[in-house]
C-alpha cells in the first residue's frame, strides 16, 4: 500500500486475483479508474473503490460482458442487474446446450475411430455384425462411371445439405450408396454419396434409413463405389445362405489424407444388410 490511504495497480490487483494489465485496461475504457495519478504517472486506488471492484469482478465470474457490466455501474441500481441476469442465463443456457452436443459430437467421433481399429483388424475377412438403425443423407453421383473428381462434390453437397438442414458436420461417417438394381446390373444407377446423421440430431426429412438388424461387412482398401468388392461380399453372404436386402452402404473409414503422400485408395466398409 502506497502511503497511508492508496493502493498501487499491482496492491489493488493482487487483493481481486487480477493482472495489472486488466486493471490498466479498465481504466483506459473507463469502466475503473484510478482514484488519481501521482506526479510519477502510477496510478493510486482509494481503499473506498475495492466494492466497486468486487461487483465489477463478481459480474464478470456471471458472464456479463464488460460494456454489460458499464452500464449497471453507471446506473447503480440493482433494477439493472435484475434485468440482465435473466437474460444473462438464457444465454448460458444455450451454451450449455452447444457444449453438451459438441461433446455428445465427440463421443461419437470417438466411436467412430474405434470401428476404423476395428475394421483395420478384419481387413479382407467378410463378416456379420448387427447395427441399430441409422439415418443417412443423400446425394446423387451425376454419372454413372465415377472418378474422384465427381465423387468429392457430390460428397460436399451431400455434407452442406446435412449442415443447412440439421447445422452439424458429418462427425459420424459417410461414404457412397450403391442400389439393388444397380448391383444387379453392375452399374453404378441410383447410386450416391451419403452422410450419416449424428444421433441426437433430428434427421432431415429427405434423409434415408439403413434398418437396425445384422449387416454382412467386408472391409478392403479401395474405393467407396468399387463394384467388385461389392460383388464379392454379395457372393460371401450368398454362400452362406445369408439373403442380401436393400442398398449397399460402403462407408470411407479413412480417404487418402490419412495415410500421407502417395496412398492411392481409401480404406472402407461395404455393408448390407442380411436376413
């Protein structure tokens, strides 16, 4: 404490758990100044501000923003506070809101490197595996013979629709669809890149469901729209006396930026669904 009466920026700060930055930046927006300067320059505090610095802290521990904070301390009025508390917590509470599904968001991604390991593990190897439902958005490949520079734009408006529709990124996967009579006729007819829809979200209204029920999955390092390894996996459910039913949904588990220079496939999983 300088002298008798007077507090330094440093004094006042530490007493608040503050900077000196913070207590100079206060004063120079005119929310807290000094009580005076001395003919050094320092800046002095009178021990009858510290109240007015604890409400100033204690409004910034509930969120207010500081030109919030200005205007209850110009009025002095807890009318004032009383306003802007209520919508202060309407506020926190769509916050929490946006943390609890990033967080859900990231659950999910979690998940979803946890079936890359999985699948890394029977790459090559057919087999069964039940799944409860999904729901996937859709988007049309404008031509039948696909190559990579058709396939990521429709992949990209397949995700912005998923955004525009439900405001979240493809976090749970995605991949392309190839249809029955598309199979049947190797060709790639009705086929798509999907995105699936996070669970918790509400799936558009446009948005296709892959039934809950057991899959056979057959995981390979290739493209998402390879019609050979589709047919291989149809003959392996086939042979064993498994009947395929509906699309096959051939999701990319990790595309060539995630194995570095020179990868030239990705690494997926074609799944069906089998009675």
């Amino acid at each position: 404490m300088s002298g008798n009466l007077h507090y330094s920026v440093s004094e006042m700060a530490s007493m608040f758990d503050l900077s000196r930055q913070t207590l100079i930046y206060y004063d120079k927006i005119g929310l807290f100044s000094p009580a005076e300067k001395n003919e050094a320059g320092y800046r002095l505090y009178l021990p009858a501000q510290i109240p007015a610095l604890r409400l100033i802290c204690t409004m910034r521990e509930l969120g207010l923003s500081l030109g919030e904070i200005a205007a209850v301390v110009a009025d002095h009025e807890p009318s004032r506070l009383l306003e802007r508390l209520p919508e202060q917590r309407e506020r926190i509470d769509r916050q929490i809101e946006r943390l609890v599904a990033q967080r859900d968001f990231i659950d999910q991604r979690t998940a979803f490197y946890q079936d890359v390991v999985y699948w890394q593990g029977r790459e090559g190897e057919p087999c069964v595996r039940s799944f409860p439902e999904r729901r996937v958005v859709f988007e049309p490949f404008p031509a039948l013979k696909m190559q990579r520079d058709l396939l990521h734009p429709t992949l990209s408006r397949a995700i912005k629709h998923l955004h525009a529709e439900a405001g979240v990124e493809p976090v749970a996967g995605f991949g392309a669809m190839l249809t029955e009579r598309g199979i049947d006729g190797g060709t790639l007819a009705g086929a798509g890149s999907f995105v699936v829809v996070p669970g918790g979200v509400r799936p558009p209204d446009d948005a296709l469901a892959l039934p809950a029920g057991d899959y056979a999955c057959l995981a390979r390092r290739g493209m998402p729209y390879d019609m050979p390894e589709v047919a291989r996996l149809m003959d392996w459910a086939h042979e064993r006396g498994l009947e395929p039913v509906g699309n096959v949904f051939d999701f990319c588990l990790l595309d060539t930026t995630s194995y570095g220079e020179g990868a030239a496939e990705d690494f997926c999983v074609a799944q069906v669904r089998v009675e």
